[in-house]
C-alpha cells in the first residue's frame, strides 16, 4: 500500500556501525541501547539488527520495552534503566530482564518481586558519578551497596553489574569526564571490597565508546552511534552510516502567482510566479513546526527549504519553475548520498542534536526496511 509519508531503515548500517563501535570498544563487550524504539528506527528491528552485528547485550529505558523484546522471541541479556514504583518487575524478573537499581525504595520492591515470581533477580547497581541524575552517591551507596550485597547473600538478588552515566562525554576533554571516571573507580572499589563481584561495570555511552578508551570497564553502551549518527559532530563521522532515510510524496503540486501567501501566517510570500509543492508529514509527524522557512529538503534533484510554517499533517515548497509532480519522491533527510539533507544537519539548523531529529519521527509514518527484517 503506498503512504503518504515512511521512514526507510537500513537495516544492514545498524549492523556496521556496530561492528564500528565493537572495535573500538577494544575487548568489551556492546550493550546497543534501543530504547525509544530504537532512536525511531523500530525497536524489534533494530535490536535484531545490532545483534547480528555483533552486540551482545540490548538496553531499553523502560520495562515495557523489555517486555516487548521478550514477546518477539529476543533473549539475550536485556537491561531496563528506568523504574519508577508499582511497575510489574514481577513479571521483569521472571522473564529474565536486568534492572538498574539506584535507589534502596527500587531495591526492596525488586526483592518483594523476586520472592512472588520465585527466582532470583539481577541487578545492576547505579552509582552517581556527577551526573546529578539518576544513581546514588556518598552515604546512600554505601547504604545500596550494604542491602544489595545482603540479598545477594540471602539468594535473592545476583549483583550482576555497575553503572553510571556521563553528564559530558560529548565534549572530549571535558574534565568532567575524567572525574567521573575517577569516582566510578571509586565506588566500583568500595562496592568489591565490601564483597560485590560483578560481571560488568559499565560507563560508556557512544561518545564515550568513540574518544575515550579509558572509559572502556567490560561493556560499552553506544546509543545514537547504533544508528549512525556521529554523538561529537565536530569530530566527524567516526566511519558511522545513518540508517534512517525520511521520504514523502508529492501530494500535490500548482502554480501560484507572484505575492501568494503561504500557509499559516502568511509568514512565506512568493516573490514571482511559481510552482508550489505540498508534502504530507508535519508537526504531527514529527517534522518541527520550528523548521518552518528553515529545513531544507531534496525534491527534483535539487534542495528546497520549506515555505511558510510546517503545519500538523503538511508543510509546502517552492520548486520555482522546475517540473515536479504528485507522486513525487520528496526525501527529508537521509545518509545525504543524493545531496539530500542529513539528521545532523536538521539538528544544527534548529540548534538540537539529531537524537531529537530521528526519536521524534511518529508512529504515523511506517517504518520500512528495503533490505528485508531480520
């Protein structure tokens, strides 16, 4: 059935890349973050994908997403990174999914959970290393460190793993990362010394895993990289592919005169008689009403910005006198093979970063996979 507007997944680049980031990561082992259905790219898909390039491990921000993995038939060691209470970690823990704890609160409904499903939980302890997020840090590890290494004694809890997160990493250099290394050390010292004998510390996001070696422990956990995009743009592409290319077509193509309005506001005129092209995706797409008179996008070979405010479902073209007609492949963004737009530009276009750019793209738009789904 033909649609108005899809996402393009290149199934095959989500393999690559990580075949990328594995060898940077040296020996560790790849832990790709699929969450937000895999940065917009689906999220069963995806994490096939990053499996077959070699990942060994899949995180997901949220137990439902875990949840999802297991239902299509994906077994491997799967880490949820967020909980918030009441959620059904029964369920999370008798389906064999690792959970982030950062708290004591988060702790003691994992063991209430773990004694009605019958097995024991694994877990992965969050340090706060100076993110100011999620984790802990001072007293209150010592305190998780303390009742963790307790259950674990009593049968009930497998201290499977640590982990923090850097605030900075995008940023070489930063010296926040360097701290942040250096208290990650230290809290992964106390937590062993007091009898924790994990499996993997992990600290790595993709920045990370790209430009500080240091930083590697035994499991990175790349992200955006997963899907192509660069995390430090200034330093280029790393060798990475994007595997999201984001087309439309014409829904309608007419001549207007000279000083026509355009869309919403009006905040668009023509400035001579000419040719006009409607594209079926907006704000309610995914496609930023902030874009408006900005992005840019291919159509007829050539790159158009978008006239006049992108509106919910449609935003409009100015071709000038070049044929296009409906029916016409419009593509958004892309890997930019075509001269089209990439995601990264869009992002320094509207001052963001092209995680936004892809997540954002809605469930509207299908997501098709021209290479086939593993």
């Amino acid at each position: 059935m033909r649609v108005p507007a899809q996402a393009l997944v290149d199934l095959g680049a989500i393999g690559e890349n990580v075949a990328v980031l594995r060898e940077r990561a040296g020996g560790a082992e790849v832990m790709a973050m699929v969450k937000a259905e895999a940065y917009g790219h689906g999220l069963v898909e995806g994490a096939r994908a990053a499996l077959a390039g070699g990942a060994t491990w899949l995180g997901v921000a949220k137990l439902a997403e875990a949840l999802r993995l297991r239902d299509a038939g994906i077994a491997v060691r799967t880490l949820v990174c967020l909980g918030v209470p009441g959620e059904p970690f029964e369920e999370a823990v008798a389906r064999d999914v690792d959970l982030t704890v950062g708290a004591v609160w988060l702790l003691d409904e994992i063991l209430a959970a773990a004694e009605r499903a019958g097995r024991t939980a694994r877990i992965h302890l969050k340090a706060d290393t100076g993110m100011s997020r999620g984790g802990v840090l001072g007293a209150d590890w010592e305190s998780l460190v303390d009742a963790a290494l307790k259950a674990e004694a009593a049968g009930r809890v497998r201290v499977a793993g640590v982990m923090s997160h850097f605030a900075c990493a995008d940023e070489p250099g930063h010296p926040s990362v360097a701290a942040q290394i250096g208290a990650f050390t230290e809290m992964v010292e106390y937590a062993e010394k007091a009898g924790a004998r994990f499996e993997v510390r992990h600290l790595s996001n993709s920045a990370a895993t790209l430009t500080a070696p240091e930083a590697r422990f035994d499991l990175v956990r790349p992200g955006i990289a997963v899907y192509g995009l660069t995390p430090v743009p200034a330093a280029g592409t790393f060798g990475l592919r994007p595997a999201m290319t984001l087309v439309a077509d014409a829904a309608l193509v007419k001549r207007v005169p000279a000083g026509s309005g355009v869309s919403y506001g009006h905040t668009y005129h023509t400035k001579r008689d000419t040719t006009l092209a409607l594209v079926p995706a907006g704000y309610g797409d995914g496609i930023p009403r902030h874009g408006s008179n900005l992005l840019q996008v291919l159509a007829g070979g050539r790159r158009r910005t978008i006239a006049g405010r992108v509106c919910m479902d449609q935003f409009v073209i100015d071709v000038g006198d070049d044929p296009l007609a409906a029916g016409d492949e419009i593509v958004l963004f892309g890997p930019g093979d075509r001269g089209e737009p990439t995601a990264q530009e869009w992002a320094d276009a509207l001052g963001t970063i092209s995680y936004e750019i892809v997540t954002r793209i809605g469930s509207r738009v299908p997501r098709a996979y021209p290479g086939g789904a593993l």
